[in-house]
C-alpha cells in the first residue's frame, strides 16, 4: 500500500532534483565555456540579461515563457526543461529503488551506496546531455566520476564486500577498453571517436567492472550504428558528420548496470 506521505515525498524529490537538473544545466554550460560554476547569476545564453529568479523555475519557467528569453526572444534551448525533467525522474526512481534495496544494505553502507549511485546518475546526466549538445565531455565530470568509482571500490574491497581479485580485474578490463578506444581514436584521426569518449573509457569501466565493461562496450557501438544508421536513413546526418559517442556510452552504462550479469550469463551458457 502506498502511503500519502510516500507519494509527497516522491513529488518533493522530484521538484528537488528538477532544481538541481537546472543547476546541472548552468554547470554544463559553463564547463564548456570555461566559466566559473558558482561565480555570477544565470544569463540568457544569447543576450546575456540576467534572468530573474522568477523566471528560472525548473520545467515552468520554460513553458509560460513559450520557450523563448523573455528580453530577446531567441528560442531556449529544448535541453533546459528535458534535463530538469530527467534530473528529477532520477531522483524519484533513485527514491524508490533505494526503498526497496538499499535497506538490505548495512550501516555505512546504507548510506554510503544510495549516494554514490545518486551522484552516479547526475554525472552520467552531466556527460549525456554536454556531448549531445556541445560535443564535449567535460573533464570535469570525468575526473569526479573516476575518483568517486575509484573511492568506492576501493571501500567495498577493504570492507570485504568486493574480493581484491575483482579490482584487479576491473582495472584490467578498464586499460583493455581505454588501449581500445584510444586505438580507435588513433586510427581514425578523432572522427570516429573523440577524446573525450577515450577519457570516459576509465570511468565507464571502474563503474562496470570485468567483464561487465566488454558488455558494456558492444551495446555503445550497437546503440551507436542503429541510432548512427537511423539519423542517416532520416537524412539528419551525413557519413561524415560526427555523431556524439558519449550518449551512447552513458545509455550502454545504464543498460548493463541493469541488465549485464544476465547477458553474461546468457552468453556465457552458450559457450559451454
Ligand atoms: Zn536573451
């Protein structure tokens, strides 16, 4: 029986992590055009007027402004209310996923875990969203993603969760990905892949770990060549015009965190 209480606390997540997805979207931005996160008030990205904290709601302000800047009128960008929308989807499935299985857990892992897979999920957000609109992955992200995997593994193996033998695997599987990715980037002269998607490669398998990341990796490229096909089929892209990785990268994180013991499994069934 779902509770009252539950249902508002759940609107209560999902207008919190709304705001943060805003937040989020201000970070990306000024990421990519290497401004300080927390110095100075939003501006519109095209005339530069400061917005007034009314018209910074998440996910209204977009719409009863017609998705327009109020002082120029040049059209806001779709990614505004998308990612406040996704930012607090994820803190609510986030919300009802912990209630069901981060109480097996114990204390401090009952704390420990439900926050690094929240700031998990916002990461991959940050990165998603950046490549797709601006084609980069920033660093930024990148780093944090890597410390906080790295950080977290590094407590599960010393508290004996994780065996030591895993880790060492999991860096294994981490170089083989990174040698590969970097070996295609080389090959074809960053149009295949940019750095960034090499960069994203060390994360992407601290976080999947061995052989999770071999999963993890086939459905970026399978993600990749329907998605790449389809847009060309659609006459949105050309063969030559670039088709960010990195999204793909972050959907193939999230299937196989979901789903990648299973495909082994599977796979692994049809081996012996
Ligand atoms: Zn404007």
């Amino acid at each position: 029986m779902i509770s009252l209480a539950f249902v508002l606390l759940s609107l209560a997540l999902f207008a919190l992590g709304a705001a943060i997805g805003s937040f989020l979207n201000v970070i990306i931005y000024r990421s990519v055009h290497n401004e300080s996160w927390v110095v100075g008030r939003s501006k519109c990205e095209s005339c530069h007027k400061q917005i007034k904290w009314y018209d910074n709601i998440p996910l209204f302000s977009y719409f009863w402004l017609g998705g327009k800047c109020r002082y120029c009128k040049t059209p806001l960008s779709l990614s505004h209310p998308v990612i406040e929308f996704m930012t607090g989807s994820l803190f609510v499935w986030w919300f009802w996923m912990g209630s069901l299985f981060f109480r097996l857990t114990q204390h401090p892992f009952s704390v420990i875990q439900p926050l690094f897979w929240l700031l998990v999920g916002l990461s991959l957000l940050i990165i998603f969203f950046a490549d797709i609109r601006y084609m980069i992955i920033p660093d930024e992200a990148v780093a944090f993603l890597t410390i906080l995997t790295l950080l977290y593994r590094i407590t599960l193996t010393l508290a004996g969760v994780m065996q030591p033998i895993d880790f060492v695997w999991t860096i294994l599987g981490t170089l083989i990905v990174f040698g590969f990715f970097f070996g295609l980037w080389k090959i074809t002269r960053g149009k295949g892949m940019g750095f960034g998607d090499v960069k994203f490669a060390v994360p992407f398998g601290l976080l999947l770990g061995w052989p999770n990341v071999f999963i993890g990796t086939f459905f970026a490229f399978v993600f990749g060549a329907v998605i790449g096909l389809g847009l060309m089929a659609a006459k949105k892209k050309t063969l030559r015009q670039a088709v960010p990785f990195g999204p793909f990268l972050v959907i193939s994180t999230i299937v196989t965190l979901v789903f990648g013991t299973h495909v082994w499994q599977w796979y692994s069934s049809l081996l012996q």
